[in-house]
C-alpha cells in the first residue's frame, strides 16, 4: 500500500461511468488530486504504470451508513480503523452516523469529527448530525448550525424519531437547509423487547420478535410527511417487502424518497441466527425469504437508490453474550463490495451499471458530491475485479472488530485499489505495477 505515488497511469482498465454513459477500456492519468488524460494507448514516459487490466474502474464509492464509533467507544472502531477498512472495502468516502459519546448533535462535535478524519483518516469521512438533542426524540438540534459546521445529513440513527409532530419539524428545517432526513424507520412501541425478526426461527429459539409492521408503519409515515413538506427522506436499511412496496409507490407519485438497503438483508434470512447467533443480529433483523426475494427484486427494478453496510463494530465483549443482551450489529465495510458483486452482478440480477449506480452515483448525490470519471475530475475512484474469488477472514480485517457472519464465506468478486483525491490509499496486493 502507498499514499505517495505523485502522478501515475492507470493502464488498460473497464473504465466505467454510468453518468457519462461511459463503458470502455482506457487509460487514465492521475496527477495533483485530478484525473488528468483519459484515452488509449497513453504513452508512460516517466508515469508510474499500475495494471488495471481485467479490472472494472468505477467512479468511487460511497458508504451512506457507517459507524465510526469515535468520539466516544474507541474500543469496538475508530477513525482511523474504520477508514482503513472502508479503503480495503473499495470506498472512497463514509457518511458517519451520529451515535458516538457525546452524540454528534453539536457544531463542536461534528468539527471534532472532521478534524479527526483529517488528520487520521484515508478517505473522506462524511458526518451526519442527530435529528433530536442526545437522540432523545425531544428537541430539535440546531440545524442550521451543524449544516454550517459541514454535515451531509440529519438521522437520529438507531433511535427513531417516534413524535411525527417533531419529524414533520426536522423535515421544513432539513429542506429549508437543502438536507436529507436519514431515518432508521421503527415504530418502538411495536419493536420494544425484540431480538429478531418475528416468525418461526424466533419461535423455535423462544425470542421476542419484531414484525415486519414495525418497519413500514414508520416508512409509511415518513412518506406522508415528505409529501407535506417537500423535504427529501432517504430511509436506512429497507429490509421488509412491504416496505419496498411504499417506497415504490412513493416514488410513482414522485415524492422525494430515496432508500438504501445492506448486503446482510440481500443475503441472509433470519435462519442465519441459528448458525452465526449474535453475529447475525442485526436491526432491522435479518427477515424471511419471502422479504429477501422482495428486496432483490427491487434491487433490480430500481426501487433500492443505494447499498450501505450500515458497519456497525463492536467489542466481543458485547457479542460474548445471550442472544437478547447482545448488540445489535455487524461490520461490513470490507464484505460489501463483494457481496454486491457476489450476489447480484454474478448472479446476472443486475447489470454493472446499475450495481455502480447502487454503490457510487446515488449516494454521492444524496450527500452533495461529485463521482464522476471525466478529465478534470477529482480523482476518487474505486478498481475491482468482477470475477476474483477469495474466501472472507475476519482476522485479516482492518477494522478493530470482527463480528460477522460472513467469515469463511467463498465470494466472487473483490476490490483491488482505492484510489482517493489522486492517491492510492490501498491496493491488493496482486495489483501489477512498472
């Protein structure tokens, strides 16, 4: 790995940009944080030469979800863990949810934040401020103040805003500062004391659990109010089929509703529990076959905006614990890309323009940046191998935590540099270079 190759080629990749309809092999000249020469057959001269041929260069991707942990739990993730996983995972940039201690709910604390990522982090770290004061659900932040001190978006993270009295206020306020609301949609009073998904596996393991109406009760809601407001909300981790069917029919009626949705609810169901226990759990839960087939099937005919890891590490102290204690949460910074590839470009569901409209464009709309291959450009950009097989070690990760279910898993398709503002910030090691 190197962060100071100054200028170099990057020779012979799929150079692909579905904003420019762009869909080719060149070359590609990065210098002084820019792309600057897109073409074929560019000659070296005294460029360092990296090797993309084989490999797709894609427009780099953003993780909307993310949980940094610092300020706060420095012992489950930090800044710098965290980025240097999200550089392993392909991504150039994470938008970092605001449930750190003390909450991101202050201008001080997201200029801490930002601080912190600029001298320790490897890619750009994107805050995202609370809804409510300490995430209590009670007063609304100072908005106006945190969108000055450089947040992307406003979420009360895992703590639902449960008063629509009070979201209805977040949202004028969201769209009179040209912010995005971020909601995690549960209504609490239906999701109290529960584990996991409700249905047979939680039956059979004796477990309080969460039906799927706790989930599209809220999204309903936020649908109603960003049609009141005008303002846009992008719900969190969409997991049940219901849900994709109200965002669907949102969007129909062109509300400004966008949603993401994780690899962990496009590849497990709720039987994962039985084998991977607390590294399966999860909120939303992990749901049925029937909700997971749902939300392929919007995946695929563009319902979903955008994949998120929703990386949620934890110390194994908190995992190390009966299913109800244990946090809920998985990592997956360094799995996402691979199961996208894995699971839905592999699997022929999705067509590669889509998946990097999945994985880049969308989300870099939504929180107000530019990903785009064209010369000129910031030079942020994500090279993967489509088809490389490789079996996923959770010792080998570079984030401080290591709970999750995908350990061992055979994937095929894998990152292989990540290139930020003009620097390779990390390579596999069997990239070539000359």
């Amino acid at each position: 790995m190197t962060d100071r190759m100054g200028s170099f080629l990057l020779k012979n990749g799929r150079v692909v940009d579905p904003m420019r309809k762009l869909d080719d092999v060149l070359d590609l000249v990065i210098g002084e944080g820019k792309i600057l020469q897109i073409g074929k057959n560019i000659l070296p001269g005294n460029l360092r030469v990296v090797d993309a041929s084989g490999l797709v260069c894609a427009p780099g991707f953003i993780d909307l979800h993310v949980h940094l942990r610092e300020p706060g739990k420095e012992e489950a993730e930090t800044i710098h863990t965290g980025t240097l996983a999200a550089a392993a995972g392909g991504f150039t940039a994470v938008a970092c949810m605001p449930n750190t201690n003390p909450v991101n709910d202050s201008a001080s604390v997201t200029t801490l934040i930002l601080e912190k990522a600029q001298k320790e982090g490897v890619i750009a770290v994107l805050p995202i401020a609370a809804i409510t004061k300490k995430q209590e659900g009670k007063e609304l932040t100072d908005i106006s103040a945190l969108k000055a001190a450089g947040v992307v978006a406003i979420s009360d993270d895992g703590k639902p805003v449960a008063s629509s009295l009070l979201m209805r206020a977040a949202m004028e306020a969201a769209r009179k500062y040209g912010l995005t609301v971020i909601d995690h949609c549960e209504d609490p009073s239906l999701a109290s004391g529960a584990a996991m998904n409700e249905g047979a596996t939680a039956e059979k393991l004796g477990l309080r659990g969460m039906p799927t109406a706790a989930e599209e009760v809220m999204v309903a809601r936020n649908i109603i109010l960003a049609q009141l407001t005008g303002a846009h909300i992008h719900m969190a981790h969409m997991s049940t089929a219901g849900s994709m069917e109200l965002i669907r029919q949102g969007k129909a009626q062109r509300i400004a509703v966008t949603c993401e949705v994780t690899p962990h609810h496009f590849s497990l169901t709720d039987e994962a529990v039985l084998k991977h226990g607390t590294h399966a759990k999860m909120n939303p839960p992990l749901r049925s076959a029937q909700d997971v087939e749902a939300v392929l099937k919007a995946i695929a005919d563009g319902t979903v905006d955008v994949i998120a890891s929703d990386h949620a590490p934890h110390h194994a102290d908190t995992k190390k614990v009966p299913f109800p204690e244990a946090a809920f949460g998985i990592t997956g910074l360094e799995t996402s890309v691979a199961l996208g590839l894995d699971r839905l470009v592999n699997s022929r569901l999705i067509s590669m323009n889509r998946f990097i409209e999945l994985y880049s464009l969308n989300a870099a709309k939504i929180v107000g940046l530019q990903r785009t291959i064209q010369e000129g450009a910031e030079a942020s950009l994500t090279i993967f191998h489509p088809t490389k097989e490789f079996i996923v070690k959770a010792t080998d990760s570079r984030s401080k935590s290591r709970n999750t279910p995908f350990d061992g898993w055979k994937l095929r398709g894998s990152p292989m540099a990540t290139i930020y503002n003009g620097k390779l910030v990390w390579n596999d090691p069997q990239l070539k270079f000359s």
